[in-house]
C-alpha cells in the first residue's frame, strides 16, 4: 500500500505559548492545558526555559488551531504568542521574543 501523498496528510498547527508562572514544571503544564483543551487534539512538544520566561510549543490539529488559541488565552498565566505550519518557524520566533 501507497503512502499518502504530502497534500492529503492532516494539516498541523504549532502554537507558541508564554507563560507567566516562572516555577511551572512541564507536568503541570500539560496538566493545565489537558483541563483547557478538552475535545482538541493536541500534544506538548517543546517547553522550556528562555532568559527569565517559559515558553512551549503545542501541535495541535489545523481545524482545532483557531478555538485552542482561544482557550489557552482564556488559561489565566498562558498567552499565545505564534503560530505556524512549521515548528522550526515557531521556534526562531519564540526565542527572538
């Protein structure tokens, strides 16, 4: 059997997101945003420390992309900074902030 073609594969979303709690650990974090992100598919790939703010990235699913944005702005402490089609982009971007 074939592999899907690039086009006809899921489409994802990387999501950029500050937080404002400087001693959150990743457990908890991917604890805050599975009580959030309910019915989304997401996953947490990268969080980490970046001068004296913490930063992570998500993927979340392109249809799902616009009402998490929402929701992890709604998260008191989480503000969404970027997004894009490619984690590298995201990345670049979050450490320049």
């Amino acid at each position: 059997m074939a592999k899907l073609s690039k086009a006809k594969r899921g489409k994802n979303r990387w999501i950029g997101i500050t937080v404002s709690n400087p001693s959150i650990t990743r457990s908890e974090m991917s604890s805050l945003l599975e009580s959030g992100l309910q019915g989304i598919s997401w996953k947490l790939f990268d969080f980490y420390e970046h001068g004296n703010q913490k930063l992570a990235i998500i993927r979340t699913k392109l249809e799902d992309a616009s009402k998490a944005r929402k929701i992890i702005n709604s998260i008191e402490g989480l503000s969404t900074t970027t997004t894009s089609g490619k984690i590298r982009l995201v990345r670049e971007r979050l450490t320049r902030l």
